[in-house]
C-alpha cells in the first residue's frame, strides 16, 4: 500500500510541504523507475531506479532495493544492491546493508553495518565543468603525496 503522511493543513501552492513522505509499505513490490518531489520511506521491494534528486530517500529495515539510488540523503536500514549517490549524505545504519558503490560527499557507516563497494567523497563542486568521473579512483590520480625518504639501514663491517 503507499501510502502519504502528511499534516491534515491544506495545501495551496505547488511545491510540497518538507514534512510529507511517501511510504512504500512491506507488502508492495515495484518494479521499474520511481521518481519523486518528496521524500519516500521504502519498507517494500523495489527494482529498477530512485530518483529523487532534492528529496530524501529511507530504506527502512524491511525494505530490499535491487536499484540505483539518487537523491539528497540516503538513509539505509534494510538491504540494498545498487550505486548510491547522494547530493548530500549517505548513511548505513547497523541494520543495514550495502552490496554497490558509494559516492557522496558525506558517508556515514555504522557500527555493524555491512558494506562491500568502493566510497567516492569528491564533492562534486569542486570537480571541473563537463569532468565526469568513473566509480573508481585512476591508478595515477591528482591528490598530493608526500615523499618517505630512504629508511632502509646498512651494515657497517
């Protein structure tokens, strides 16, 4: 069932109110792309794509995602297989778990959480315009190293 909850005030413009959220119940499965102007809390079965880009998205701990994930936090405390990106945040809570890549500037893993992918934490502000950037960091990338000098200790006779 989905379900909104929101105050029972009336709405008079077209923009949502930041309280409202959708539910995806534990007894739906959806399969295909879901996008949306408010934040969802997806307690079901969904396989295909979430895109909500300025909203928030939370897996509760009954939800499984088979997905790519777009928005601006990522909550996670059911079981997700897929990329999760995030304009903002992405937390895995200790009941969550975690097969696919991260990229967002904040990541958050908890304690007893499960997690098997890679983390990209490169704000995408400070990328140059029309620089894409694959999941995965180039074997000869632009961060500054530091030289360890020569440390190996000979032998006097």
């Amino acid at each position: 069932m989905i379900e909104k909850k929101t105050k029972p005030e009336a709405i008079d413009s077209d923009e949502t109110p930041s309280d409202e959220k959708a539910l995806i119940s534990s007894s739906i499965i959806i399969t295909g792309d879901i996008s949306g102007k408010e934040d969802i809390v997806i307690n079901g079965s969904v396989e295909g794509t979430i895109d909500f880009r300025e909203h928030n998205v939370l897996i509760g701990k009954s939800g499984r995602v088979n997905a790519n994930v777009i928005a601006k936090t990522i909550n996670v405390d059911g079981e997700v297989k897929g990329e999760l990106r995030a304009n903002e945040q992405v937390t895995i809570n200790p009941s969550g778990r975690l097969i696919g890549d991260i990229r967002a500037p904040r990541v958050v893993l908890s304690d007893g959480c499960q997690f098997k992918g890679s983390v990209d934490m490169e704000d995408k502000s400070t990328l140059p315009s029309g620089e894409i950037r694959s999941g995965r960091l180039p074997l000869k990338s632009n961060r500054p190293y530091k030289d360890i000098p020569n440390t190996t200790a000979t032998r006097k006779p």
